[in-house]
C-alpha cells in the first residue's frame, strides 16, 4: 500500500509538533524542578536592589535659560555711532557690548576659569565637599580638597547645553540638596556676569586711552568731533558694564528649588531587577541540570 506525498507531509508535521511539546515539556519539568532556586535568585537580587535604592543618595534638578542679547537691526545710540565712523570705529574696535553670542557664553560657562572664580567667591569647597567638612569648628576632616578637585566637582554636577534653534542656553545642576542646585546655578551666572562687565570695563578702558591719543596727535575738527563721540560710547559702554543684571544676556527662566527628586528612580530599578534576576534563575536553574546530566553520563 503506497502512502501519499501529502500523507507523508501531515506525518511528519504531527511529529515535529510532537517534539516540540516534548521539548516545551522538557523546558517546564526543568524550571518547575529548580523552582526554589529560581524564586531565591530573584527574591535577593531583588531585595538588594531594593536595598540599594533605598540608601541611594536623592539627587535633585534645577535648571535655568538664559539668551544673549543682540544689536537690534537698524538700531540707534551706540549702533549707529559704529556704523557712521566704521573706519575709525574699526581700529578702535568699537562694537555693542551686549552683542555676545552662544557660543562665546557657552565657552566661558564651561571655562575652568569662571568655575575657579566661582568656587573662590563663593567659598564652595565646604558645600561641594561637605562629608570632609567640619561644620562646628570650621576645618577640614580630612585633607582639604584642592581647587583642581572643586572644578571637577563642578563639572560633574553642572552641565551646560545650548539651543541653537531658539538661541537659548540651558544651565542645569545637579545635587543632594535642592537648594543648593539653586546656589550653584545663580553663583555660576552671578560670576559669569561679573566676568563680561569687568572684561567690558578694561576693554572700554584701553579704548579710550587709545582714542585719546589720537585726539592729541590730530587737529582735525571733523576727525576731533569723530573721536569725542567715540570716546562718549566707550564712557556708556563702562556705564553699562555697571549694570550687572542683563548685561549681555537675559534670563528666560530662572533656576527653582526642585519638588522632585530626578534619581534613584526606584520603581524603575525593582521592577528592572525582578526582569534580569528572573532570567537569570532560569538560566542557572538549565545550567545545573546540564552539568547534573553531564555526570551522569
């Protein structure tokens, strides 16, 4: 009695079905036999994930945005005065103080030099290191921390990002006290203002000595009248270093003390911890039966 092709086909599928549901079986018969170690690998990683989250130091976020002022178009005042004596203005290196760009704000808030000021004036080294730092008697408990240490300590807890979209700056910090991520975010713009304004000073400063000069050395009127306006803008340029707030950026959105905590993210980490202890209870539990099977040979 010959059988069919398709016969044949339908035997062999039945079989292959049927050795599937062996092997699943197999599988099965497997985990249910090492249930208890299954269950103890994911109860402990779990409970010491659970631990560890529980004793992880809260960490808080605050953040600020900040925007360079530009030059209005087809502005007056100082814009123009620029504009009208270029060839002058140009040697003297006249320009609008406020006119700063992202790039070059961006560039003196990640500078080891306004984090420096910032940790000097602030006195920071007590706040950033304060395990190390006796309260009471105002001394260290340990070796002080060096001024290399503080601006690394900065750097890992402020970062800097700029939106070149909208032409905004973000400032964030982070930290254990929520308050302090304020401090640390006002401090850096309070010295990076300070920063622009005493630069802006000494700039306005050796300009006008220079146009000075050339006051002295010329008997031109119309030169003489040229000059005297410039130096007038460098004696506003001063006048408007002064001005400390909105010098040569604007605040979009000023740092808060944050409500919420950014990490651990605890619910996070038990339930991540539950998915690899899991899959790693059922991967010891086929380990052991594969050396147990192994000796038995």
């Amino acid at each position: 009695m010959k059988i069919s092709y398709d016969s044949r086909l339908i035997m062999t599928n039945q079989e292959d079905s049927s050795e599937e549901e062996i092997n699943l079986l197999d599988y099965w018969r497997v985990i249910w036999k090492r249930k208890i170690l299954i269950i103890s690998v994911i109860f402990l990683i779990t409970l010491i994930s659970i631990i560890i989250s529980l004793n992880a130091v809260e960490i808080y976020q605050t953040t600020a945005i900040i925007s360079p002022l530009r030059e209005e178009k087809g502005g007056g005042g100082m814009s123009l005065l620029s504009q009208q004596f270029g060839g002058l203005g140009s040697i003297a290196g006249i320009s609008l103080p406020s006119s700063k760009s992202s790039t070059e704000i961006m560039n003196l808030l990640n500078s080891n030099m306004i984090r420096e000021k910032m940790i000097d004036k602030y006195d920071l080294l007590p706040v950033l290191f304060a395990k190390n730092w006796d309260k009471k008697k105002k001394e260290w408990i340990k070796k002080a921390p060096t001024m290399w240490d503080g601006i690394r300590a900065l750097s890992s807890r402020i970062k800097v990002t700029n939106n070149i979209k909208t032409d905004t700056i973000t400032v964030s910090a982070e930290f254990h006290d929520p308050e302090i991520t304020v401090v640390l975010v006002d401090d850096l713009l309070s010295t990076l203002t300070e920063h622009m304004s005493n630069e802006s000073k000494k700039s306005a400063l050796i300009k006008r000595r220079y146009l000075e000069d050339q006051l002295r050395s010329t008997s031109d009127p119309l030169i003489r009248q040229k000059i005297y306006n410039l130096i007038s803008q460098q004696v506003e340029t001063a006048m408007m270093s002064e001005m400390n707030e909105y010098f040569a950026y604007k605040v979009i959105d000023p740092p808060r003390v944050p409500d919420r905590r950014i990490r651990p993210n605890r619910r996070n980490t038990v339930v991540l911890s539950f998915v690899v202890s899991s899959f790693m209870g059922v991967f010891l539990a086929f380990f052991f039966e594969y050396i147990k099977k192994l000796r038995e040979v």
